[in-house]
C-alpha cells in the first residue's frame, strides 16, 4: 500500500502551528505568551492544554533576555536537556543536568529526599540569572522553592515548572505560582512533562516558527 | 513557607500508580497490557489516555521476549532514548537513536523526507527482532512502514507507534494499525510523544513497578 503524507519539515510545522491556532482559545495570551503556548500544545498534541497555562507577567520576555544574555539552562531530566534545540539557543547556552552527577546518590541520602530532589543542590554555582526548566519531577520543584527560601540563594531569571504527575505535581505548581521566586511558567494540575517543557524553551529561545 | 510533600520515591510511585487505577478505565486489558497502560498513564499524567490505547494480541510478550534475548531497542528520537530507564532492561540491551549519525541530513535530501524519517535506513543492520520505539515524528512511523512492505526488510519483533501531533499522527498510527507489520501498541489520534513511548518501553523491559 501507497502510503501519502507530508515529507517537508517546514510545511509539517506550519500546518500544525495552523491547526492549533484555528482551534485552541488562545485570546488571554500576550503575543510573546501565545507562541509559547502553541508550541507546549503542539508537543502535547493536546488542543486545551491552554487552559491550564498560566504565565507570570513579563515571564517570556524575561526568559528571552536572560538566554540573549547567555544564561545556563537548567534542566531536572535528561528528556528536558536533550530536547533542547541547541540551534535555537541565540547564545549557544549551556544546558545543564545534573540528575546523573555521581555525587547525586549521596546527596540524596543525606537530604532524605528523591535523587530529582537533590540534584538542583548542584545547581548553585549556575543559578543567578538561570533559566530553571523542571519538566519531570514535583521533588525538584519543591526542592527549589526551598532552596529560594534562603535569601542568600542566587535567583533564576525565569522559572519554567511542569513537573507531571499523580503526586505533588498540582501542589508543587500551585506553590511556585504562590511564591513566584522569579518570572514563572506553570501547567495547572497533573499535565506536565518533558515534551511540554522543552516546547516552552524552544519556544522562547527563538521566535522562528 | 515549608512545604509538606512526600520524598520518598517508592512511595511516590506506589501513591501514583494506585491513584491511577482507582481512576483509569482499565477493565478491557489483560495483565500485560494493564501494566503498560498504567504506566502511560503516569508519564502523561492524565486519566483517560487508556481509551486511546490500541495493543495487538500478544504484543507485550513479543516485545518482553524480545527484550529477554538481548533485542536493541531503535528509537526516533534523542529524548526517547534517553528516557529508556537502563536498569530496568533484562539484558543490557542496546539504544539506538541514528538521528543526529552525520549521514542522515543527505540520506533525507537524496530520499526527499524528514531527517527523523531518513534516519530510520540506519536502522536496517539492527532491525531483525528489535523493538521499535516511535515517540516523535508520523512521518519516522510512515517509512518504517514503507521499509516493511518489501519483505526483504528484517522484521522488527514489536512495535511502539506513539508519534504526537496534528499532521499525520493519527493516521500514521492508523496505518501501522491496518498493516500490522508486527505486533504493535499504538496511542490513536494526536496524543503520543516521548515520555508516553518511554513509559511503555520501561514497564515492558521490568514488571517491577
């Protein structure tokens, strides 16, 4: 059988930018907050994830400014770091996991928390003017909300939080939006995910559609 | 403000996955299957996505089997191999992604396709008796399909088709489903992605849950 479809990478992306845009209510976004939603429901596949989008004032151009100006990404899962466009990125930036750092296991032990958890420990020296991208685990979002408590902790530029999930996710969302540490990108309840996270990064390192 | 959450991972699990059947349609899988869709489920942390679910008749144990006798698993894309949790296959089997191999971007021009779909005929040396794990790009699963209607081609010994989006998902994954060229799981219509397709991998690679 004859199989027929589209084989140009260009067309496939700008009929499905189309489909979203014809069916998703996207009206309540700015214009910098409406291209990163279409893209986290294009990952998604998911007409309606705009719905429990919520964006803190200014959070995109935020974002923007602080890759512009070089910023570390810092990612909770390997599924984030390597979904990262790396050409997208305007500074060739760093894009940083360090779930897989042998010190992790330890850490984990000694702070009585998940391996997620305690990997954003390792993120210190990278932190000030960050962008923080925890697409995975509500531990990790919990942890650096904790970590932020401290005032001598260096603030990120930005926050991207959809961690995924039947435990915590929810809550840990719902608490980034409450403390807004920084500027702050979150998916309201349990959807989350790599694929979305990575969306809103792509989506904001470039406006190239 | 403290935060109250659970860190413990087993038991973040264990809460998830019983909150899943409590909530999930799961009556019309087998054992096998129920265990796979649960795991979806988790990844995409939504309720519902089991009625999108689709396995042919023995596909888990084919995939298991395959597994077991030290099959690779051939993945579209880079967050889907990186998602494979490592400890959990049986027999330290091989991940492959070709799709950043420096011969695709000419083998996608001179077959006039995506590099995701071109990528895919540096498969064929491994193709014999893998598992096929498609999280990314419909048009990755419509040349696997094209690949397998010359009946030279090895045979793969199972197939994920869980490609996401709004241009040729669906019917991607319709296809595979009428062609069946091997056992098959699909997600049916626009959902999919990387984390769904990790998911399945990880739950049939382990029962361990």
């Amino acid at each position: 059988m004859p199989y027929s479809y589209e084989t140009d990478g260009a067309a496939i992306y700008a009929e499905s930018f189309a489909t979203i845009r014809a069916e998703a209510d996207l009206a309540r976004f700015d214009r910098d907050e409406e291209q990163v939603a279409v893209r986290m429901i294009h990952a998604a596949g998911m007409v309606g994830l705009e719905k429990h989008a919520r964006f803190s004032p200014g959070m995109v151009a935020a974002a923007r400014d602080a890759l512009e100006a070089g910023a570390p990404i810092l990612c909770d899962a390997r599924m984030v770091s390597e979904g990262v466009t790396r050409k997208r990125l305007p500074a060739a930036n760093e894009v940083i996991c360090t779930l897989h750092d042998p010190q992790v296991p330890d850490l984990a032990a000694r702070l009585g928390t998940t391996r997620s958890a305690a990997a954003l420990e390792l993120w210190r020296p990278h932190l000030a003017g960050s962008v923080v991208a925890i697409g995975n685990a509500p531990t990790a979002l919990f942890h650096l909300l904790e970590m932020l408590e401290d005032p001598e902790c260096p603030r990120p530029a930005a926050i991207i939080g959809c961690p995924v999930g039947f435990v915590g996710a929810a809550e840990s969302k719902d608490a980034l939006w409450a403390a807004q540490p920084a500027p702050c990108l979150i998916i309201e309840g349990r959807l989350g995910g790599s694929a979305i996270t990575v969306a809103a990064i792509n989506a904001i390192a470039s406006r190239a559609e």
